[in-house]
C-alpha cells in the first residue's frame, strides 16, 4: 500500500431525474436571495426557464458564457452580476458556463450551483482557467468549488450525440489522469475506473438511442465520478496539452481531450502499468490507449487534430507551450517525443508509446 493523504472536498450534490424541479430549494438553502443565471447564448431558454423557476430569488440571465472563459467575458459577467445586486450564481450549461461562474466566483466571492447539462466534470473541481492573449492559464482556489450540484439526466437529452460522446471522452481524461496523479490515493482510484467504466458503458448505449434516459444517467454518474478525481488529484501533460491547444489555437475543449487522450496514455504508459492496466479494464479492452483510439472511432468521435482545424506547422509551437511551466507527469518530458506524439494526433495514426 502505498502512502497517500486524502482530502474530500466539500460539495452538496442532488441526483435525480427532474431533479432541476429542486433548484428553488437549494439556492434557498445556501441563503441566495438574488441569484444571476449564467448560460451559453445557445441555451438561454433553458436559463430562462430556472430563472422563471426562481421567480422572486432571480435577478436576471447572463447568456453570453464562452468556451474557455476568455478574460474579457468573465469582467462583464462580473460587472452585470454587481449592477444587479447578485448574491449567488446558477450556472447552467457545460464547462464554459460553470467556467465562467468560477470566474465571478474568483473574483466576487459569490457562491455557485451548477446545473450540468454535459460530461465537462467542471462543477466537481476547485480548477478555474481563464483565457487571455492565446495563453490559457489555470489554477486551483476553494472559493470557485461549486456549494451544490444539481445533477438532471434530463437536461442532457437535448445534448447532441457528437458533443455527448466527446464530452464524455472529455470526462474519462479527468479520470484517467487521476490513476498517475502524483497525489492520487486508493479512493480516487476506486472512484476513476468506476467513473471510466460508466461511461464506457454508457456512450455506446447513447449513441444508438439519444433519448434512453438510463444510459444518459450512467454517463452523467460517470461523468460525477471523473470530475470528482480531477477536483482532488493532479493534472499531468494531457491536461497540458490540450489546455495549449485551446488556449492558444481556440479549439473546441471536449473534442480536443477526445483526439489527444490515446495518444497521452500511450506515451505515459511505460511509466504506470498498473494505471494503465485498470484503465483498460475499465474500458473493457486489451490496452488503455489503443483501446481508447478504438472506442473512438466506433462512436464517431474525432481522432485528428487536422479534422479540429490544427495546421501541421502549429506543432512545434504548441510542443514549446507544453514545457514551458510543464504539469508533473509520470515519465520525463522530451521535445522530440512529444512533437510525435502531437504529429500522430494531428494525422489520427494510432497511438504509440
């Protein structure tokens, strides 16, 4: 047995389907009396319908939360948050609305419910990132933690099944990351192949029937599980990454975690067998990152970095990101190795150590 501290972090979570009907009970429980309801433009109806919800407790609807909350976004959703007197956010949406109620939460002190409606894994983590200049920079603080999650299978119905199964892949990073951690322990262990294999389970189930309410509720547990590890274990290069890759080239955050996750398995898979011996057995495969690439390719997800709109000349670039300042990681950091690794995402070949 190996040593470990182990540090539960402090969060309320409410899972069931319907359960959004209970948003009103549990702003009221944290004392919020003047809530601002954070969404994307895209889902300012459903916004609209928690603020109705709400009723007198509401303040109003920010809808203008973007991916990889860009510096600019969060200062006015911290300036109309204090124009109107909120005293509490409700972030509705995936990782770049609860991104930017961690933002407002960073800076104002306010606190959050988060009403997921993807696998982004966010709502579970102390983790902020804020993007300026092309540079993404992220860090930990208790205060941008969540007080409650309001976990709804129903709100992710409506998710599309490219996006569920990308963002579902997005979350088995968290977990699998969490296996090597540095300061990973036996809890978060049970926790991150649990997590891996709800969703593996579940994506498939998803992709042949949308709206089967049970394989969405297995991958948005899953999805719980994987965030859950990430918000107590340490990042390692994957999270690097592709944390350069959509800072610095604006790419879609759960597809870029889908193309990159084979290939950063395999690479560290010389270092941690035992990691990435329950990773593959989570996965139900002979082998983490080959059967990651596998499993990726029968949901359709997407495996090249070409296919995210990357340029092959923007790999050494984005190579010389990843070191500056790297995250700890089980096997020691080459250049060349890495430009490989990124040259074989970028073309979809199948990974290799």
């Amino acid at each position: 047995m190996r040593d470990f501290v182990y540090n539960a972090s402090p969060a309320r979570v409410v899972f069931a389907p319907g359960s959004r009907a209970r948003l009103t009970d549990e702003v009221a429980a944290l004392g919020i009396e003047r809530a601002l309801v954070l969404c994307t433009p895209n889902q300012s109806a459903l916004a609209e319908a928690a603020a109705a919800l709400l009723g007198e407790r509401c303040v109003g609807v920010f809808d203008g939360a973007r991916m990889h909350v860009p510096v600019e976004v969060a200062h006015k959703a911290c300036a109309y948050a204090t124009s109107l007197g909120a005293d509490g956010v409700v972030a509705l949406g995936g990782g770049s609305t609860i991104g930017l109620a961690k933002a407002i939460a960073l800076d104002m002190g306010l606190p959050i419910v988060a009403m997921p409606t993807t696998y982004a894994g966010s709502e579970m983590t102390p983790i902020y990132g804020l993007t300026e200049g092309g540079a993404k920079r992220t860090g930990h603080d208790a205060r941008v933690l969540p007080r409650t999650v309001v976990y709804d299978p129903e709100l992710t119905l409506a998710l599309p099944v490219a996006l569920s199964i990308a963002s579902g892949l997005n979350a088995i990073a968290h977990a699998a990351e969490g296996l090597y951690a540095h300061d990973g322990n036996p809890v978060l262990d049970l926790m991150a192949e649990e997590g891996i294999r709800a969703l593996a389970d579940g994506l498939p189930r998803v992709a042949v029937a949308p709206h089967d309410l049970a394989a969405r509720s297995d991958c948005l547990y899953g999805a719980w599980l994987c965030g859950t590890v990430l918000g107590q274990a340490g990042m390692a290069l994957h999270h690097k990454l592709c944390h350069v890759l959509g800072g610095s080239l604006d790419l879609p955050h759960a597809q870029t975690h889908a193309v990159m996750l084979p290939h950063t398995l395999a690479y560290n898979a010389p270092a941690v067998p035992e990691a990435m011996r329950r990773i593959a057995r989570a996965l139900g495969r002979p082998e983490a990152g080959r059967g990651l690439h596998e499993l990726a390719k029968e949901l359709g997800a997407p495996t090249a970095l070409r296919d995210l709109g990357v340029t092959v000349d923007a790999l050494d670039r984005v190579a010389d990101l990843a070191l500056t300042n790297p995250y700890a990681n089980p096997r020691p950091l080459h250049r060349q190795a890495i430009v490989g690794l990124l040259a074989r995402a970028w073309a979809g070949a199948p990974p290799e150590p």
